[in-house]
C-alpha cells in the first residue's frame, strides 16, 4: 500500500485517510475498528493493515493520549507453553495494534496468587487488562473490574465482561459420539481444582451422562500439561472406562503417548478426545479427536470488549458478554467400543 495524497508525518491521519488507503467508505473503516465482527475478514484485514501503516489513532483514542493512559493493555495467560494460547495472544495483539495499543504479554503460570500480584502491579502500566482463563474467584475478579476495566476470556464471573468459549457443548457433542459407537462408561479427565473450565465441562457431562444413560466418572485433577498424561492414561485404564474426554489436549497428547507404552490400542482398546485443537493434535497418532473453538476471534472481541469500556461513545455500544460456537472435530483416536468378555 502507498499514503493516499497529504499524509505525512506532521499530519495525523484521519479516518478517512484510513478509508482512502484501504478502498473503503470511512463507516466501513468505524466499524471494522469497533466492531470487527461485523466486517468481511478480507476487508477487516485490509483495513488494519492500513490503520497500522499510517498509524492512524481514533479520536477517542487521541484524546486519550493527554489523559494519562499509557496506551497499553496487558493480556494475562495461565500458561504461556500452551499452545492453546497462542491464538489468543494473536488476536489480541492485532486487534490492539490496529487500535494503536501496545499489548503487555503475562504468564501467571496457573497460579491465583502471581495472577493477582500481577494484577496490582498492572494497576499504574496498563489502561484495561484481558484475563485469559484466570484462577481468582469470582469476588476478586469483580473487586478489580470495579477498579479498572476489564475482560475475561473462558471465565464468567457476575458483573465482569467476558468472551466464553462454548465447550460444554462440544464436549457433549463428544459424549455422544462416543455413545453413538457403542460407549458405556466413560471418564472424564478433569483439569485443576482452579479451573472453571473444567468445572462447567464437569457439570455438563454428568448431567447429559444422567440422562443418556451411561455412565460417566470425574478422574482427576490433573495439571493441564502433557505429562500429566501419563497419570491420566493409568487413571482411566484403571477406572475400566472404554473412553476418555480429557480437560484438553496436551492432557490427551500425554495418554496417547502412555496408552502406546502400555500396548493399549488407540482407538481398538480405548478412545480418547481432548479439547481445544491446538497445533500438532491432528499429527499426533492416532490424530486426536478433539473439541475445536474460535480461539483467535475470542482473542479479538475481547479487545474490542475493552476498548469499548476504554472509549465510551467511540462506535456502537460495546457488549458485555459474548459466548462462541464450538464443535466437535472427529479425528482417528475415537472408535467403536471393543468388545468385553463376559
């Protein structure tokens, strides 16, 4: 791309300029800033990338600039190794450098206590945070959004704007594929104590295994990382379950590794299913059956969550709460339950 005509570097571009570079009208250039939802990808696209090479700053956001904010925003991960995250991190730091941010990377690894230290030391740094699947309760997540602004990715916490993904459903989606091939007990590998996650994935898995009939046990907690795997893998073949549904996939990613060491046959002797489709679950072998999400796009809106908190009046009314689709991806690790002697 090249400047449309008067651009320079004494002068400020404006929306328009925005418009002119990208071939769009300036509402077009609001909208995919505010609300990029509702822009075609290629447009949206287009539009940052000329946002970010004029260095074009919003108004609202100018005005911001001699108000004391530091234009930066943290994101804060509970584990930044995995790979579930990276999409996340990418969604956010686009969204945030076509809004003219500077994004403020923190691994609180799993940990409430780093993540509310870190929290208080962000207070003076940052203007807004982004919670990435945070460990603090509900009271200390609405103690710190009455303080700042805020938003939570796959946590809900009453009052607090968040971007949840809707994985109960695909797990449940899970748990009839596996009944659908002939399961009837199943296990669930739970994630940690701290993880509301887990808790909701829980929650609906035993409640839909109540009502389908089958059996359906908690095994667990396990540390969100392959090598918990291995305790996971003896856990549920211990347990006499025909099938697994882990917390995500790295858990799953370490049960495949520890079934093989075993000689248990994935999926002949034991089906498994992770969550999350991260990087590498479609190498693994047998290929991972597995819960798949828009994870870049939560990255996204919950940006635009908080710029809408950061700049009110700038663009439509910002949301406070947004829950995105999932499903299931069915992969080589599921089968149909073997056969047991009688």
């Amino acid at each position: 791309m090249s400047a449309p005509p008067g651009v320079s570097p004494d002068r400020p571009a404006t929306i328009h300029d925005v418009a002119a570079l990208s071939g769009v009208a300036a509402s077009t250039v609001s909208r995919a800033l505010s609300t990029p939802g509702r822009v075609n990808f290629r447009t949206r696209e287009r539009i940052q990338a000329a946002a970010a090479e004029l260095k074009y700053v919003p108004n609202a956001q100018a005005k911001a600039l001699s108000s004391g904010r530091t234009k930066a925003v943290a994101v804060l991960v509970a584990d930044i190794t995995n790979p579930f995250f990276f999409d996340i991190i990418r969604g956010t730091q686009l969204q945030l450098k076509a809004a003219g941010y500077t994004q403020l990377l923190v691994d609180t690894e799993e940990s409430d206590e780093v993540e509310v230290n870190t929290v208080e030391q962000l207070r003076q740094t940052a203007d807004g945070l982004i919670l990435t699947a945070s460990r603090l309760s509900d009271e200390a997540l609405a103690k710190v959004s009455a303080t700042m602004p805020i938003v939570t990715i796959n946590r809900d916490a009453p009052g607090v704007p968040s971007v949840m993904l809707d994985t109960p459903t695909a797990t449940n989606q899970a748990l009839d594929h596996l009944i659908s091939l002939g399961h009837t007990s199943i296990a669930y590998l739970s994630g940690p104590d701290t993880s509301s996650s887990s808790r909701r994935r829980w929650a609906g898995l035993s409640a839909a295994g109540q009502e389908r009939g089958v059996t359906v046990v908690r095994l667990g907690p396990f540390a969100p990382r392959t090598y918990s795997g291995a305790a996971a893998a003896d856990a549920l073949v211990h347990s006499g379950a025909t099938a697994g549904i882990a917390f995500n996939d790295l858990i799953a990613i370490g049960m495949l590794q520890r079934l093989r060491e075993r000689g248990v046959h994935v999926p002949q002797d034991m089906s498994i299913v992770g969550c999350d489709d991260i990087f590498g679950a479609d190498f693994c072998s047998p290929p991972l059956t597995t819960v798949t999400a828009p994870v870049e796009r939560a990255g996204r809106d919950a940006v635009t969550m908080l710029l809408g908190q950061l700049n009110p009046g700038f663009g439509t009314a910002p949301r406070s709460h947004a829950i995105l689709p999932t499903h299931l991806t069915i992969r080589g690790s599921t089968g149909p339950a073997p056969l047991r002697n009688t």
